[in-house]
C-alpha cells in the first residue's frame, strides 16, 4: 500500500490509503458518526464482550482495534484495565472521550490507523476487535493481521467479533469459520483457539442481533 499526500483540508483521509469500505462508499469512516448514532453504534458494549470481561477473558494492557464511540472500550476500562481505543473517525473519539469524561471512567482514545498499529510504538496482552475486521475485503486483510500481530504481546489474546456466514439475517459483511482461520494462521504468527457462534447487536437488527462469530486467536 503507498501511502496517499496532500494536506488535511484537501485529504479526508489524513494521508492513510482509503479502506475498501470507503473506496466502496466515497466516505471517510468519520462521516459515518456525524449525523448521529452509526448503525452498529447500539450505545451500549456488545453483550458477548461483557460475558467474556465477566468470565475474565481480559488480561494486562488492551487495545481496541477500530472502537468507535467507545462502548466495548469503555466497559473494559470500568474493570479497573489499561484501554487503549484507536479508530480513524475522530468524530467517534471525540464522542468516546465525551462518554469517558461523562461516566469517570479513565480511558484512552487515539486516533490510529488499524493497519499501521505498529506506530504506536506499544504492546498489549489483549486486543479486541469488534465489527472492524469484518469491514476488510479479503485484500486488505494480510495487512490488517500483520498490523494486529505487530502489538500483541506473544501469548497474549485477540477476540474478534464478526457477522457470521451463518444462519438468517446476516450481517452485511458475513465471514466465514475458513476465512477466520485462513487470515489467522500460524503461519502469521496466531494460533485460533476457538470460534464460538454468538450474536453482534446492530441498530437495525431486532432485539437479538445478527448472527456472529466470537474468536478466541492466541498470539504466538
Ligand atoms: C463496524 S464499526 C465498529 C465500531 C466499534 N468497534 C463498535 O463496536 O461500535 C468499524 C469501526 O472501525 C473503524 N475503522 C475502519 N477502518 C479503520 C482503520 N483503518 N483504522 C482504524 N479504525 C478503522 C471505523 O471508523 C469504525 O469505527
């Protein structure tokens, strides 16, 4: 990928490649937030990352990769972890830092690009990814998990939560078990513990989300 020039006032996409979601859309990810809530923004953590916070699935410093206005970022923090949550639209940090400051929850939001997280210069024992790499089209996605791999601590652990192939009213981006495992093999440097069927809360979807997969990935 080159990295594209310009100036900000000229660059909406502040000098990054646009992903293929915005490529797809003619839209930066920030235009998504500025008209109120994004679809998938349900103002509320998504219930499978609290039930894995709630059996202890979270260790040492987190990263949330592509968080948005900060929900599942949020709820981490309110157990007492480090979170770091990092997402290209600064309209979805601006509203994560609000709800921060609001709730007295102490958090950190940046503005990163998913695909080069190596410039954060950081590392951490679990990073979370909800509903970001499901928005990768199958090119982009050797570059997102080696951008992934270059932060997570060896033994530590990726959840990534996705729409799922599998079942009625999918989402808009289903991936497959076989996709999951292919993106991350040990080959790349990840072990996949588990995929476990669940659900992804939206705003359009009713009361009982889309189907999902929850995958529990080892760095190794
Ligand atoms: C489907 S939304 C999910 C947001 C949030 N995790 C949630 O559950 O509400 C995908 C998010 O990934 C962010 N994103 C997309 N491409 C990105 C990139 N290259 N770097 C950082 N964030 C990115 C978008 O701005 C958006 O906030």
């Amino acid at each position: 990928m080159s990295e594209r020039s310009g100036t900000l006032a000229e660059d909406p996409f502040n000098g990054r490649n646009p992903t293929s979601h915005e490529r797809m859309t003619g839209l930066p990810w920030d235009a998504s937030y500025r008209d109120g809530p994004a679809p998938w923004d349900i103002g509320r953590p998504q219930p499978a990352v609290v039930r894995r916070a709630f059996r202890g699935g979270f260790a040492g410093a987190v990263l949330d990769a592509g968080c948005g206005t900060g929900d599942n970022a949020l709820h981490v923090a309110s157990l007492g972890f480090s979170v770091l949550g990092v997402d290209v639209a600064e309209t979805a940090l601006a509203i994560a830092r609000k709800k921060a400051a609001d709730r007295g929850i102490a958090a950190e939001f940046a503005v990163a690009d998913a695909f080069r997280l190596e410039r954060l210069g950081r590392r951490f024992e679990t990073v979370m990814d909800c509903g970001m790499f499901h928005t990768c089209d199958g090119d982009e996605r050797p570059a997102y998990v080696a951008s992934l791999a270059s932060v997570t601590e060896h033994g530590g652990t990726l959840y990534v939560l996705c729409f799922s192939d599998e079942g009625p009213d999918t989402g808009p981006h289903p991936v497959t078990q076989e996709e999951l495992r292919a993106a991350f093999d040990p080959g790349n440097g990840w072990n996949v513990a588990a995929i476990e069927p669940d659900r992804v809360q939206t705003r359009y979807h009713d009361d009982d989300g889309a189907p999902a997969w929850f995958a529990t990935i080892k760095r190794i």
